[in-house]
C-alpha cells in the first residue's frame, strides 16, 4: 500500500517537473537517481547481513 500512494506521488511529482521544464530529463534524472539508490541500498543490505 505505501509503494502504491508514492507510486502516485512520485509520478505526480516527475509529470509536474516535466510539465513545467517542458522537458522530461529531469525527470529521467531523478527516476535513475532513486532506483540506482535502491539497488545500492540492497546490495549493501546483501554485504552486510
């Protein structure tokens, strides 16, 4: 339920930045930003446990 509402959230947030930028690489920015800080995240959960 909590990944779902910032799901929401999250693309109302990129679409207002690409809307007002007129351009979507910000977005695209961000979005590579926060998955690569997930995966870096669950790979040092893997080396540390």
């Amino acid at each position: 339920m909590g990944e779902t509402i910032g799901s929401i959230f999250g693309g109302y947030i990129l679409g207002v930045i690409a809307l007002y930028s007129r351009n979507i690489w910000g977005g695209v920015a961000i979005h590579l930003g926060v998955a690569w800080l997930m995966e870096l995240a669950a790979y040092l959960q893997l080396l540390l446990w």
